[in-house]
C-alpha cells in the first residue's frame, strides 16, 4: 500500500461505520495540554532533606554571586553580608555597596537551583537577577505624593496656573447661581436674563466647597478658638469693622475692615480681638503697679573703696 493509501479519509456522506477508517492523524488535544501544564505547575514537592541540602549548597555559593555583582556593580560591590533563602532553592545573597549618594544600599544577587537526575552529581547553581536595593538603614527619597496632594497653602506664586479638576467636589454648574440669588431676593430680570444667556461664572461653589471653606476658617487663626478670641470678650459680629460676606455664610463669616486689626482677612462671627468698635480706651487714672524708685537713698562710693572692704 502507497502513502496516498495509507492517508485516504472515508466519504463525507458515510454514516455507516462499516467503512474501513484510515489512519488517523494525530492531533494534539487542548484539554490535555491543560492538564500536562497543570501537571508541570503542580509537581510534587521536593523531598525536605534534598532542599535543605539544595539551599545550603546555594547558600554557600558566595563566589557564583560576587561573580555576578562584580559584572554589574564593579569596584562597588563590599563585603558579604548575609544569605537568605526566599523560596524552594532560591536564596538571595547580599553584599554592601559603596557608592555615592547610596548610604546603607547593597547589592542584591538572586541564586537558584533545582534537583539533578544523578543523586551523585552537584547541583547547578543559576544566577536570576542582580539589583541594587536599600538596607534597613539605608537613604531613601519619601514617598511618592501625586502632584495634586503635594500642594499646600502658599504654594501659588505669581504667573503659576493652577486649575481646578473638572470634576473638583467644590464646585457646580453655574446655575445655582440663580437659585441662590432668587432665595436671597436678588436675583432682578437683568441678572437673570445675564445668567440665562451664560454670561455669569462658568462654576460656583457646591455645598462642599462651602462647607469645606467654612470648616477651614472657623478653626484657623481667625475662629473663635484662636489665641487671639479667647482672650477677649468682643466677638466680630457686633464690631463696626465687620462686612459679612454674601449668599450662604453670610451669617457666619465676614471680612474684617480694621487696618489694626485683621485687615482683609475672612473673620468668624464669634471671632473678636481688642481692636473691637466698642471698646473703651483705659483712663490713665490710678496709681502705678510699683513705687517709684528713688536713686537718692543709694549711697555712692569710690571703686577702690569697695575693694578695700572686700579684703577686710
């Protein structure tokens, strides 16, 4: 019989299974190279005695792992300074590393072996990978901060943007503008016609912008528990110097117009300081804390007679 014989395949139509069926050709199963790499993945764990043995013959192989930090670090590569095993036969070798700006770094350098077929032959110890990594003590830059978290109060300078995220939780479309201005009663045709055909702000503050802000000024410098109030008994909201802001934190806050005082700053209401409208300047009457000091009752003497006193 030919090979074109031998590779003759039954009709399509044939349904009977009587017919002689040629050879098959052999094709691999998916399922069964599954299950040959699960296999593979889930080989039977070595026997205790042989890793142990394994991992002190890499453990011991400080040569191999100098060998391969010299190739990458050179004359930066020190001393030894410790083996660890981090795996089944994989042990990481350490070595302290002398190089500028990297105080407390070593040299890291990964070894790994596996079991041989011939019980009496040595093991062969690979290299995985050599790094440069930071010690216990070594010097590290701080934690990354994304840009955005970096930025404090103060950090605006002159001719620097600094643009607020589109969807910053601090502001809302422009068009609770007008709901604030209807329920303050100021809200007349032209300021609505003007926000109508959006010429107003684009954004405005949301309830958490306003709540944020109110939260940061009534416990900063100028709130009511600031060293500065608490050591008066004046507060803000009756002072002739005080213009309260508009909209929703009128009630709370405003803006101090005291050149003595905190002049332009945003003020709580319960703030207060001793530059008040109404306090009262001190009379000047009364008597002095102390007597007065009188220089005539000191008897005045020569230097050298001190001195002669002294010896006496």
């Amino acid at each position: 019989m030919t090979d074109a014989d031998s590779q003759t395949t039954p009709p399509a139509d044939d349904t009977s299974g009587t017919a002689s069926a040629a050879p098959e050709t052999a094709v691999p199963d998916t399922a069964d190279a599954d299950s040959s790499g699960d296999a593979a993945a889930e080989r039977p764990a070595i026997d205790p005695e042989v890793r142990a043995h394994l991992e002190a013959v890499v453990s011991a192989a400080v040569d191999i792992a100098r060998e391969a930090a010299v190739a990458v670090g050179e004359t930066s590569v020190g001393e030894h300074l410790d083996a660890v095993v981090e795996g089944e036969c994989t042990v990481s070798h350490h070595f302290s590393a002398d190089l500028p700006g990297y105080r407390g770094w070593v040299w890291c350098v990964v070894l790994a072996t596996c079991p041989t077929d011939d019980a009496d032959s040595d093991p062969v110890v690979t290299v995985s990978e050599v790094a440069l990594l930071p010690g216990d003590d070594a010097l590290t830059a701080p934690e990354w901060v994304p840009w955005a978290e970096r930025l404090a109060p103060g950090d605006l300078g002159p001719g620097d943007t600094l643009a607020a995220p589109p969807e910053d939780p601090r502001l809302v479309p422009n068009q609770v503008d007008a709901d604030e201005l209807e329920s303050t009663g100021l809200l007349d045709e032209a300021t609505d016609t003007h926000l109508a055909l959006g010429l107003g702000r684009r954004r405005v503050l949301s309830r958490e912008g306003r709540d944020e802000a109110a939260e940061r000024w009534y416990t900063g410098d100028h709130g009511p528990d600031s060293e500065m109030a608490s050591a008066t008994r004046f507060s803000c909201g009756t002072c002739g110097f005080y213009l309260p802001l508009a909209g929703a934190l009128r009630v709370a806050f405003g803006v101090c117009a005291n050149r003595y005082a905190a002049d332009g700053h945003v003020v709580s209401a319960e703030y207060g300081c001793g530059a008040h409208s109404d306090a009262v300047a001190p009379s000047g009457e009364g008597s002095p804390a102390y007597d007065a000091y009188d220089d005539g009752a000191i008897e005045v003497v020569a230097p050298h007679a001190v001195a002669t006193d002294s010896r006496h």
